[in-house]
C-alpha cells in the first residue's frame, strides 16, 4: 500500500495477538512508484522516472527504468488500490506510450540505423509500475485483477507520450 497511497495518508497498523504476548505495530507512509520499482529491480541503470497523468476523474501514474539482468520485463500495476494481476488497458497505455516514445526517438536520433529499434527492444529489462486512481473504472476477471475500462487507455496512452516527451525534452542525456 505504501506504494500507491497518496502522500498525505498516514496508516498505523496495530496487531493484538494472543493475551500475554507482545502487541506489535507498523505505521505506513507514501513512497511513491519509484519505490516500487527499486523493489522489483536490483540492479537499474537509473533512478526511476516517476510521471502522472491527470485528467478530470483519472490519474495515472507511471515509474519506470531498466535491469540488465531482468530477461523480459517485470511489471506491478494497480488501480483504486487493487493490485491488478493480470494488468488491464492502464497497463497497456503506459507500456504502449513506452514504446511508442522510444521508438520514435531512436528513428529521430538515428535515422540511417542499419538494425531499428521495435517495441519488443523497448520492453527487453524494462522494471515498471502503473496505478491508475479513476471514478469509474470497470475491473474485469474472476478476481477482478484486470482493468476493462477502453477509456482509460486512450486517453492515459496520449498523456503518458506528453508526459514522456516533456520529461525527456528537459533529460535528454538520460534518454541518450
């Protein structure tokens, strides 16, 4: 939860267990995605890139970096404070405005590259976390672990690939 609280929520947790043993307690406080992502990378090439998207009753966000040493990709996501197992269209903008990004910016850097960059190089090590907080947002699946909204990846994907262009205009070292 510490991941995706929102950073004025303060949560103590207190456990009484059976008489005579010692009571225990835990306070939580908001970390942030970026958080989540040193969690799941153990070796990242860079500190986490944290963006949100906000728009009328959606916000997204998004943190991301890169582990040589991850085969494919490792990906958390959530939405309304659930975690969303099987991912769901929040998942599919941010990954999809990723790759989006990253593969025009290769064109754009190299533009007579004998080998072009796809999608699937864009995910090859990629350590991501989504959340997504939205009004109305449809969970789909047995255990509700996947977000249905189409929505949602319209409009997140748009604003992630703004959101991207405008961190990387001001990091272009990074993006190198």
């Amino acid at each position: 939860m510490s991941y995706i609280m929102p950073p004025n929520v303060t949560i103590k947790f207190n456990y009484y267990p059976k008489e005579g043993d010692i009571p225990q307690s835990r306070v939580f406080t908001a970390v942030g995605l970026g958080e989540n992502v040193k969690f799941l990378g153990t070796e990242l090439e860079f500190e986490p890139v944290c963006l949100t998207y906000t728009e009328d009753e959606m916000e997204l966000e998004f943190a991301f970096s890169y582990d040589k040493t991850v085969p494919d990709e490792v990906i958390d996501s959530y939405c309304n404070y659930v975690i969303t197992t099987d991912g769901g269209y929040h998942e599919d903008a941010c990954m999809s405005a990723l790759c989006d990004f990253f593969v025009k910016a290769a064109r754009k850097a190299d533009p007579d590259a004998k080998y072009e960059v796809i999608r699937t190089d864009c995910r090859k090590g990629l350590v991501a976390a989504v959340n997504c907080r939205a009004m109305h947002v449809v969970l789909e699946g047995q255990h509700k672990s996947k977000v249905g909204s189409k929505e949602i990846a319209d409009t997140g994907k748009s604003g992630i690939l703004n959101a991207l262009t405008e961190y990387f205009s001001s990091n272009n070292q990074l993006l190198n």
